[in-house]
C-alpha cells in the first residue's frame, strides 16, 4: 500500500521518479504526486492513475536533479490533492512523503495548531512535516531524528529540504525502505521494483534507521544517531520481469508462470534417494524442528488459504498438530506458546504488517518462528529465526496467483522434510515426490483449456452471486476460488466446506445462484457428490471440476473442467488454476481492471 521513489545524482529526477511510480502501481493507490529541488522548489499532485500525474509532470518540465515522489492509499483524509503526498510545512522548505500511520498524530496536530502551524490537508502525515520544520537548526537528518521520536506508529519517509538540495533523508519503522547505490547517483523506494532498472546494488533498511543519501553515497544511522555499517546486496529483481510480454494482463502471464514457479519451488529441494525434501533455509534448525509438537501457521488473505491446506498436509504427513490463524486476530489472543511450538508466518511479499506484528509477537514470547516469503530481503525474512524462499518471481497482479501454487508446493515440502524425520515412510515419501514432478506438465494441460474456461466465464460472468464449495483439501481451494472471483470480477462469492451445505448456504441456493463444486476423484467425492445432488434438487446450476475421465456427473453438473489425476495432497496445484482462469476471464468480461482491482493493494502494510 502507497509506494515511495527518490532520487539524487546526475541525471534529471522527473523521468526517474515517474517511471519508478509507474512500477509501484501495481501496490494500489488513489492519488500521487512529485517534489523536485530547484530553484522554484517543484511541487505537483493528482488524484487518480499515475498517468495524470505524468501529464502535469511532461508539461511543467520541471528541472532538477533531486526528487521524491508517491503513490498514496487513502487512510486519513479521503483521496483529494491537498491529502495527496508529498506534504510541506508551514515556509515550504520540507518536502515529505509518508508510508504508515501515525498514531498520536491528533494531539501532535492540536499543539502544532496552537504554537501557530498552518495545516493545509486532513492526513495524519503533515504532521511530520511541521516537525521536521520545528526541529530544524541547519542539519536535517537530525531534525528527522528529533521528529520520529515523538511519533508513535508505522513510518517509511523521504524527506528533502531547500537548503540541503544534495541529499535525501530516510527512515522506517514497520514500512519498508531499501536503498539504492549506482554511479554518482543514489535511489530509494518502498519496494524492489521500482529500483530494477537503475541498478542492482541494494540495502534494506531496518526499522528505527534513518539514512542519508547523496549521489553515489549512503550513511546510515539510529534514531538515536549511532552509526550502523551495513553493506549492499546484490538486487535479484530485474527490470524484464516487470513487462507483460505477449499478455494481455500481468495475471494472466502469471497464471500461465506456474509450471516454472512450480519447477524453481522444487529446484535442488528433492532428495530421491531418501524420499526426503532439501530446504536449506531450515537446515540451522532442523533440529529444534524435528522435536516440534504444535505448529501454528499465520498469515492473511491468499497465504491464509495456503495456510490452512498446510493444516491438512501437516496432520497428514506428521504428527504435529497444527492451527492455522490469521494474522490480525492471532495478536490478540492470549497465547500459550508451550515449549515445541514453532510459529510459520507466510506473506508472499515479506512485508504484511499484520503478520509481522504476528511473528514479533510469537518471537517475544518464546517461539520458533519460521518464514516463507516470495520477496528476497524482505522483513519477514530477515527477522524470522530461519525460512523458505518461494522464488516464483516478481508477482505484479495483485490477485496472487503464482505465489500461492509456490506457496502451496513448498508447504508439502515442508511437511514431507518433517515427516521424514518421524513416521513416513520411504515410499510415501518418493510418492509424493514423484506426484510433485508430474505437477508442472499437468498444470500445463490445464492452461491449454482457457479457452474452453473462457466460454464457461460468458456463461455465468452475469451472475450476482457464486457459491464455492469442496471438502478436506478442496476446502482452502474453495475460499481461495472465491477470493479470486470476489476481488477481481467484483462478484460475490463466497467459499464454504462442502458439509456445511445444510447450515446456512443452502437457502440461498436457486436458478440464479450457480455454484462450482471441487469434486476431484479423492478421498471426499462420494460426500461432494451429495452436497452437489442437494444443489441440483433446488434447481441450482453447478460447474463440476473433476479428474479426467469421470464421466459420472453429467446428470449433476451444467458445465464440467476435468483436470489430470494426482495425489490427493497434490490435487489443490491442480483444481486452483481452472478457478483462477475462471475468475480471469470473468473480470475481463465485465471490464474490470484486472491487475490493479478497486480498492485493494498488493502489500498490505499498514495494519
């Protein structure tokens, strides 16, 4: 959520700042705007895309070799150009953009108010402006520490003043920033991605640091102003993956990218010998591990629909018992973490300020917590004990697809390394494994049916209402179809446990209310076929998603997807992508914006 770019070196800031928003778009936003040090001191906004900004921006031509710019996502004050980001103080000489929420901004704005500051939007975020201005005494990274400490919240800033027109000011505490270092010029940005392009020599920032940047050069201090010594990284992200190809929208090519994220999830992880995983990022405690009892799996959105088939495929495979949670509501339980728990946070980007506050919480109390995250460098992974990568690649749709199958696959991984070192068997261990191998191809098979999915999509993308259902493993596929449907096509849908048919769901059903029913040929069907049986005898029409070669639900079925056969565990990698093309098609029908769906973000970071 909201996006921040700067720049200081040689060449001009606009086009910079510009192009790195355009790359933050996907993040989701209402409005934006751009600050340039000049001799005038450059200063403009706009509500809606990007490309509205970018006209005022072609037009003015501003100069000016030092920048900050953002993307902002309405949280105080609604979406209008006073609101819109950066924001300045009282003798516009500070120039600040903002990620976070300020939580004391309300007493901090009333004491401002009365000491004579003018406030010219609704944001909690001008606050900080007017503070950076009373603290200023010639030096402004100590303005910008004095200011932070009385904030309480979530920050990521950019700061630049008139008379430092050589520098930029960062800070975080609970919202990223990573820093860029290239050939006499500098950048930095809430995200990867808007970095690719210009260099790939990159630090993370971590939480209550404050940076200064010039061109060519980055120091780094504390809040406090103790100097931190940390070197670059190299940048895994390049510029390429963030072009749509020959597609149409960025979903699609990563639908169409799960066979290979799929393929690098599994890459040097297999072990056939002793039907066992590799997953180096948990050989440091394998150990603690393998004496684990409890697992409790956290996260939010997708990843809790990976989360709980995790659920299924732990208390399949191991004897641990497991709880899966979401992110927002684990906080604030009164937690038992007893000795073995071990936490497993899950984000695709690394940065959910739910489940970071999730894990620290888990942390400070005693327990194993472990991470598996897309983003490289992110703060899930560099504060859990140990993790996984998924290395699905930049996902750029902000209905996750791609990570979620990595997701997924690496999860049963994780379960088979456990399992392994308990009860499973060696041939129950090379079982699953070759089922693993066979999922790339057989995803394929299934892209090759989008057009068949695309007619099913004209058929039913008027419906108001959809009911997902599915039992055992289906069951997190079910709630994760009808995201998928809900958040892109904008069609209420809801996902339900087959079995819970008889408990509410069921009076809903008529002719104009279709459901799609998982019915793979596993250990469920017969159940699934029943509850499907309740639907067709109140007239409700159904799409059947079924394994290739059943032939048995033409009577109950309006429209049927077969999918190639596979282990019961594995199933889910298959029955998800009919669902995604589904929701895909269904959304382009109906003009939807399809990667940047209304009101939603691709990182969540703010709570």
């Amino acid at each position: 959520m909201c996006g921040i770019v700067a720049y200081v070196g040689k060449n001009s800031a606009r086009k910079i700042l510009v192009d790195g928003l355009k790359r933050l778009e996907y993040r989701g936003y209402d409005s934006s705007g751009i600050a340039i040090l000049n001799k005038e001191s450059y200063l403009a906004k706009a509500v809606g895309k990007v490309a509205m900004l970018e006209e005022r921006v072609w037009k003015d031509k501003p100069e000016g070799y030092v920048g900050i710019a953002h993307t902002r996502w309405a949280t105080h004050g609604k979406p209008t150009e006073p609101n819109a980001h950066p924001h300045t103080d009282c003798s516009r000489q500070v120039f600040l953009v903002h990620n976070g929420i300020i939580e004391n901004y309300l007493p901090i704005k009333k004491r401002l108010l009365a000491a004579g500051h003018k406030f010219a939007s609704e944001t909690d975020t001008e606050v900080l402006a007017h503070l950076v201005e009373e603290a200023y005494k010639g030096k402004l990274e100590a303005a910008v520490q004095r200011a932070l400490q009385q904030i309480q919240g979530t920050f990521g800033i950019a700061v630049l003043h008139r008379d430092h027109p050589d520098q930029i000011i960062l800070a975080r505490r609970g919202s990223p920033i990573v820093l860029g270092i290239g050939k006499e010029e500098s950048f930095a940005a809430s995200d990867t991605s808007a970095l690719a392009a210009h260099t790939d020599q990159v630090i993370y920032l971590e939480d209550n640091e404050v940076a200064c940047i010039e061109a060519g050069k980055v120091s780094i201090t504390t809040l406090e102003n103790r100097p931190v010594s940390r070197g670059p990284k190299l940048l895994e992200v390049s510029a390429e993956s963030m072009e749509r190809g020959k597609y149409e929208h960025f979903m699609l090519k990563e639908i169409f990218e799960q066979p290979e994220a799929v393929e690098n999830a599994l890459r040097g992880r297999l072990n056939h010998s002793e039907g066992v995983a590799k997953l180096g990022g948990l050989e440091t405690v394998l150990d603690r591990l393998q004496q684990a009892r409890h697992l409790i799996i956290v996260s939010c959105g997708t990843s809790y629909y990976a989360g709980l088939y995790a659920r299924y495929v732990f208390e399949a495979l191991t004897d641990l018992t497991v709880e899966t949670e979401l992110a927002s509501e684990f906080r604030y339980r009164k937690l038992n973490l007893r000795q073995g728990t071990v936490v497993l946070a899950i984000s695709q980007s690394g940065e959910t300020a739910d489940t970071l506050a999730a894990l620290r919480e888990a942390k400070r109390k005693g327990a194993l917590v472990l991470g598996l995250v897309n983003v490289v460098g992110s703060s899930i992974a560099r504060e859990t004990h140990a993790g996984v990568y998924c290395h699905a690649g930049i996902e750029v749709g902000v209905a996750s697809t791609k990570s979620f199958t990595s997701q997924v696959t690496i999860l049963a991984l994780m379960a088979l390394l456990i399992g392994r070192g308990r009860d499973l068997s060696y041939e129950e261990g090379i079982s699953l494994i070759h089922g693993l191998e066979e999922i790339p191809g057989q995803m394929r098979e299934i892209l090759k049916k989008s057009s068949q999915i695309r007619k099913l999509a004209e058929k039913y993308n008027s419906a108001e209402h959809f009911l997902f259902i599915g039992r055992k493993y289906q069951y997190p596929i079910a709630l994760e179809g009808a995201l998928k449907l809900k958040e892109i096509a904008y069609i209420h849908s809801e996902g339900y446990a087959a079995g819970e048919m008889k408990h509410g769901p069921i009076a809903l059903i008529d002719p104009e209310f279709p459901t799609l029913a998982l019915a793979p040929e596993d250990g469920a069907y017969e159940k699934v076929i029943s509850n499907m049986q309740e639907i067709r005898a109140r007239e409700g029409r159904i799409i059947a998603v079924t394994t290739e070669g059943n032939d048995k639900l033409g009577s109950l079925a309006d429209d049927v997807i077969e999918i190639p056969r596979s282990n019961d565990i594995l199933m889910p990698l298959l029955t998800v992508v009919p669902l995604q093309l589904f929701a895909y098609h269904c959304a382009v029908l109906r003009g939807c914006d399809v990667d940047k769906p209304r009101n939603l973000a691709k990182s969540v970071t703010v709570e």
